[in-house]
C-alpha cells in the first residue's frame, strides 16, 4: 500500500518585492516521492503541457560515479515550483530582518499519486536528481530552493534560469508562446512569432506538423528558419499591419490567415519541392524559406489578407516556375554568378542573395 505522509521541511521565507521564495533542505532520495518532471508534450487537444526536456542519461550516468565518489558534493540549489497544496508555517521573525521569515514548509506527500498529480514540479536540476536517485547511496541532502506558481509561470522560470545554459532552442521556442512574466529582450522579440510557428505547425495548412519541435520530431523544416521568416514578417514586413507596437501582441488570427494565403498556393505550386526534406529541397531549406518569406513581403506588405488579390499574388508566383532551382539545375543570378541547386546555404549571404533574386523576379 502506498504512503501517504506530510513532509515538514526546516526553511527560510525569502520576500522579493511581491513574490516569496523557500529555501530549505532535503533529502534527494524522497524528492522524487512529491516532485515532478514537467516533461514538454501536446495532450490530445495539441495544448502545451510541461516543459522539460528527455533526460540526458550520459549527464545523469557522469553525476552519478561524481556522488558515489568520495568527498562529493552538490553545492548548486535544486529549483521547485509548487502548487497551493504546499504551506508554508512562519516562525518568530529575525530582529531587524522583515525578508527573511524562517519557518517550516509542510509538503503533502502521496506515493500514490502519478506524475502529474505531485504537489511539486522541478524547474532546475532535473539531471542531478535523477542522478541521485539512482546513485547507490543511502541519503545525500540537497539544497532547494522552491516557489509557489502556475505552469505559466514555471516556464518564465525555466527559460530565465537556463538562459546563460546550452538549453535546446528547439524547445525555447515551444515554450515561449506560453510563457507568462519577464523574458530576456531577444526572448520576448521572438515570443509572437513562436507562437505563430506553433499555430502553423498544430493547425491545418502546409506548415502542419512539417515543423520540427520537442513535441513534433517528425517535422523536417527546422524551426528557427520559419521563425526568423515570421519575426521579420513581423517586424518588418507583411505581418506589421497586424502587431500592435505597444505591448508586442498581435492579431494572430489575421496573421496565420495572411500566411496561409500565401503558403499554400506555394505548396501546391511546387508540390514536388515542398513534399521533400531540407537535404532534397531548397524550398525546405532554411534559405528557401526565408527568401519565399520575403515575397510574401514585397508582394503583400500593407495590405490586409482580405483586400490582396490573392489571384494576382497566384499569377505572379507562378512566373518563377522558370527561374527556381529548388531541387535540380542551378541558380542563374543577375550579376552572372551561377550555382547548383544545392549550393545555396542557411547563411546570411546566401539568403540575401536569393531573397534580392526572387523579389526581382516579383517585382518585374
């Protein structure tokens, strides 16, 4: 029969501006008994649930011969985030300190409970519990420090601590159209166009799940190609019309509609390109997808999805049959510079140069 215990923690109340955490001690043999690892999934009505990458068992199997060493020690603080069901019981108050309350945290503990029932989720530090939950060892007390919050909230966390980390941007992307609260500025650039990724990705449309992400591994179009199509889109182009400069949002339901009007005729115009991986196709290619972003652009650019003449956008799209190279032959450019197909690059130069070709073309 399961256990079902209240685990009463020593800690300390750390008051910052508005917010409270708690540190305290524990023993790493029972933190997985009341906490969680949020790993990043889509439920069965594609919504974002956790936020945790796969374990890496290599990290796990290193830290774990470190602790069965001797002398080891973990000195970096475990991060929690845990939901109202955790209490925190202040003591007497130190004289002369008001942000610092000691007390005890009372942790409700059901061995019964699955993963997603815990009380608490680990937001930092995944790779060294695992490691000591599987080391060969009695005990081994680890500092933590937790805080009480919404998984919105846990995933700000989650992206403001591994952001000086080498954190997959894979899943920093995924993440952050569902991140609440401050983010480093070039995070919160991004944060409109991840979402309008993820929208194209999970909805119908030739982005559906042809976008590779955390929660979509089968997708072959890499996914900071498309997202730094959107952001300049965004920032710069045909999707302006639809931000609101004040606060970074967006109308994102004009956006995707103004995307897939223009997409979707370029799938099905170059449906042999389209259908192939980024390796067989620069149209899939980081460079192709940023260059076809660009007419987008000059094609659609002040104009409200509902008022272009998609027709005419059809017409004109259809005048670079003769002049693409997305799967065989070569670019023939203006200045006489000629390459093969697959010449072309994801590097700066080389989208410039096949974004100012096919605008030319457009703008003819």
């Amino acid at each position: 029969m399961a256990d079902r215990y209240t685990l009463r923690l020593p800690a300390l109340r750390v008051s910052q501006g508005d917010k409270q955490i708690y540190c305290f001690a524990v023993d790493g043999k029972k933190l997985h008994d009341f906490t969680a690892v949020s790993r990043i999934r889509r439920d069965d009505e594609k919504q974002l649930q956790g936020y945790q990458r796969p374990e890496a068992l290599s990290h796990i199997r290193a830290i774990r011969r470190y602790l069965e060493s001797e002398g080891a020690m973990l000195p970096n603080a475990l991060v929690l985030a845990f939901d109202e069901r955790v209490e925190f019981v202040p003591g007497s108050p130190s004289k002369g300190i008001d942000y610092a309350v000691p007390g005890e945290l009372i942790i409700p503990v059901d061995e019964s409970l699955d993963e997603h029932e815990k009380p608490a989720w680990l937001v930092d530090g995944q790779q060294r519990s695992a490691a000591i939950r599987d080391a060969d060892l009695a005990e081994f007390p680890v500092a933590a420090v937790g805080f009480i919050a919404s998984q919105q909230e846990q995933r700000s966390q989650f992206i403001l601590v591994n952001s000086t980390k080498p954190l997959p941007k894979g899943l920093v992307y995924e993440l952050l159209p569902d991140t609440t609260g401050q983010l480093p500025r070039s995070y919160a650039r991004r944060q409109l166009a991840a979402k309008i990724m993820v929208l194209l990705n999970m909805g119908d449309g030739p982005f559906c799940g042809r976008i590779s992400s955390p929660t979509s591994p089968t997708g072959n179009i890499k996914d900071n190609s498309v997202l730094r199509m959107l952001e300049h889109s965004i920032y710069e182009g045909a999707l302006y019309q639809y931000r609101n400069a004040e606060d970074g949002t967006g109308d994102e339901e004009a956006m995707l509609a103004h995307i897939l009007a223009f997409w979707t005729p370029v799938a099905s115009m170059f449906e042999d390109a389209w259908g192939k991986s980024p390796k067989e196709s620069r149209l899939t290619h980081g460079v192709g997808i940023q260059a076809m972003g660009f007419v987008m652009d000059r094609l659609t650019a002040d104009i409200p999805f509902d008022k272009v003449d998609w027709d005419k956008v059809r017409i004109t799209l259809r005048g670079l049959e003769d002049h693409v190279a997305w799967t065989s032959g070569k670019w023939k450019f203006s200045d006489g510079q000629e390459r093969s197909w697959n010449g072309l690059q994801n590097t700066a130069n080389d989208v410039r140069l096949l974004s100012t070709h096919l605008q030319a073309l457009v703008s003819k």
